[in-house]
C-alpha cells in the first residue's frame, strides 16, 4: 500500500482537467456559433475561410454597384425618352408645316408660330443633354466615355460605359419668308451670299462653310468659297434666287436643297439670314418640299437616339444579370464557408452534454480517491 502518492487522484484530477478544458472549448462554439474562434482550432480551415469571406464581401459590393450602375443607365435611359417625345412633337409639327394648301406662309402667321414651338423643343432638348447627370457626373452632354463599373469581386472584373449623345439638327428651321414664282430670269446677278442651313458660332461674325450661290447666265450656280457675314449685317441679309431654264448642272443644285425645276420654267427660293433666328440659315419651300428633307433629319435623330436607348438597355440588362450572379455566387460562398466556420449546433450540443457528464463523473471520482 503506497501512502506517498496517491496515483488515482491524480488520474482522475488530470482527467477533471482535460474535460474541464473540452467543456470550455464546447461552450465557447455553442456560445459563439462558430466551430473556429481561433487559428489553433483549425489553421487550414481559418485560411479558407477568410479568402472566402473577402470573395463574398467583394461580390456584395460588386452587386450593390451594378445596382448603381443600373440606377445611372435608367436616368440615362429616362431623359432619353423625354428627347424621344420632344423629336415625336416636332416631327408631327413639320408633317403639319407641309400642309402648305391650308396655311398661312407669312412671316407672322403659322409658319413662325410652328417654328416658334420647334425653337422652345430644342431648347429643352439641349437642356437635357447639357443637364442630365447622375452623382454630379453629366450623362448625355458627351463627356460619359469609357466610364469603369466593378461588377466582380477582383481586379479587372468590369465593364467600360459610354453614352452618347445625339445632338440637335441645325438645319431644323423653316424660312419665315419663302414664295415660288416662274420664268423671271437674271433678277439675282449681284446677290451672292453662304448658304447651308447649318448652325455658325456666336461670334462677331458668321461663317457660312459651304459654297457661294451666284447667278451665271440667268441660272443658278455654285462658285468657290463664300465670304464672311459681320454679325452687323446677319439680321438684314436676304437673297432671293430666280432660275428660269436650268440646266442639268443647276436642277442637281436646286435638288440638293429639296427644289426641282424644268424647262417649263424655274423656280424662285429664297435664302434668310437671321441671327435672331438662332444664327441658322433656313432654304425651305412654303409647298413643303423642302420640309419633306427635314422629316428625314428628324427620323435620323429618332433612329440615333433609339439606337442609344437600345444600347443603354443592353447594358441594363446585362447589369441585372450580374446583380443575380453576383448574388447568387456570394450565397453559394457563404454557404461553403459556413459549413468550414460555422459551429453544428446539435453535433456541438452532443459533445457538451457528453463532456458535462464526464465532469461531473471525473468530480465524484475525485471526491472518492481523495477519501
């Protein structure tokens, strides 16, 4: 009988130890509801897990930005569609203007009063290009180019945006002063002047970039660069052009500016310069020819800004797709990286009531060698 050491105490209070530690590991994970509190409890698995989470929090911003990204495209898109109703209106008021039999082509009356409103449309079409913008970026002014969106978790997982902007017609204008005559001849031979219906710059001169029309034997021709307009001047320059038997070379001139002529007799157009007119210059034809040219400007400014809304919608779907992957992935990631970190509740319950018991057994145990 050995009286010096007494061995089972000792055993049993070592055991007490191990599964008073085992119990404190157990309660730490139930308490805490992760299997690793620390490197110690799983090294390889803490390391998979963080690379992870970094992986499922950079998908939840990337989801977030393609949803700003898509909040951008529909602002875009959304003042777009107002430029479509502005082009709507002023194609239906050219298609009104051609009704030349029924109205009244002075100066004063429904031709200005139809010009007037297509002036107040483009005003505020230009307004929305210039105005558009989204976070104090401007979308539709032409500045919105190569504009980066992260939409993934790591580097170079994005796309480049670009929107652009369909501008204003400037040969959109009807001549307030435009009459059709026949057969007078040669009444032009002094009067040259730059016509090309196209928008000059609010300078202290008008340049007209195009050609002079000048009058060679009683017929209206092309000849050489113009000259310059003094802004003095603008307001007062009128040039009236009579052709009464044109040749090939003169009928293909009148044609490119919506006129025809034959050997039957010409046809007299003129030509306004009028700065107060928004500084264009405007040939148009009170029978509507002319105006049947400016319906297809307008259905080429329809079809472009279809086209970019078109495009925008691309984009915007394809950004509510990576909305869904990017959610979909971080969820399939913090699934797997749950299972890795996260503490099994009832596995972890088990191994608590089983260490709990094995205490409480390992105490009286104790208590019994100790006696």
């Amino acid at each position: 009988m050995i009286v010096q050491h007494n061995i089972t105490s000792m055993n049993a209070n070592r055991q007490l130890g191990i599964v008073g530690n085992n119990l404190a590991k157990s309660t730490e994970k139930l308490s805490s509801g992760y299997r690793i509190n620390r490197a110690a409890d799983d090294a390889a698995g803490l390391a998979i897990s963080e690379k992870m989470r970094a992986q499922v929090r950079g998908l939840n911003r990337a989801s977030d930005n393609a949803q700003d990204g898509i909040s951008l495209i529909q602002t875009a898109e959304g003042a777009m569609d107002q430029q479509h109703a502005i082009l709507q209106r002023t194609r239906e008021l050219l298609v009104q203007a051609s009704n030349s039999g029924v109205l009244d082509g002075t100066a004063e009356n429904d031709f200005q009063k139809i010009q007037d409103e297509i002036d107040t449309l483009k005003s505020e079409y230009e307004r929305i290009n210039t105005d558009t913008e989204f976070n104090r970026k401007k979308l539709l002014d032409g500045s919105y180019k190569d504009q980066y969106l992260q939409l993934g978790a790591n580097n170079a997982q994005g796309i480049n945006v670009t929107i652009k902007t369909t501008a204003w017609d400037p040969d959109l204008y009807l001549s307030k002063t435009s009459t059709v005559a026949k057969g007078t001849a040669g009444s032009a031979s002094d009067k040259a002047t730059k016509v090309n219906g196209k928008v000059v710059e609010d300078t202290t001169q008008y340049e007209y970039n195009s050609q002079i029309f000048t009058v060679k034997e009683s017929y209206v021709a092309a000849q050489g660069n113009g000259s310059t307009i003094t802004k003095e001047d603008a307001d007062a320059v009128t040039t009236d052009f009579d052709n009464a038997d044109p040749s090939t070379d003169e009928q293909a001139l009148l044609k490119k500016y919506g006129y025809t002529a034959d050997k039957a007799g010409g046809k007299k157009f003129k030509a306004d310069i009028a700065a107060a007119a928004n500084k264009k210059v405007a040939v148009t034809d009170v029978d509507g020819k002319a105006i049947s040219g400016l319906l297809d400007n307008v259905d080429t400014m329809i079809k472009s800004v279809t086209t970019e809304r078109s495009k925008l919608g691309a984009v915007q779907n394809r950004l509510e797709y990576t909305v869904k992957v990017d959610d979909n992935t971080s969820e399939n990631l913090q699934s797997a990286e749950s299972r890795i970190r996260d503490t099994d509740m009832a596995d972890e319950m088990t191994r608590f009531s089983k260490e709990s018991i094995l205490q409480q057994a390992a105490t009286s145990m104790l208590a019994q060698a100790n006696q």
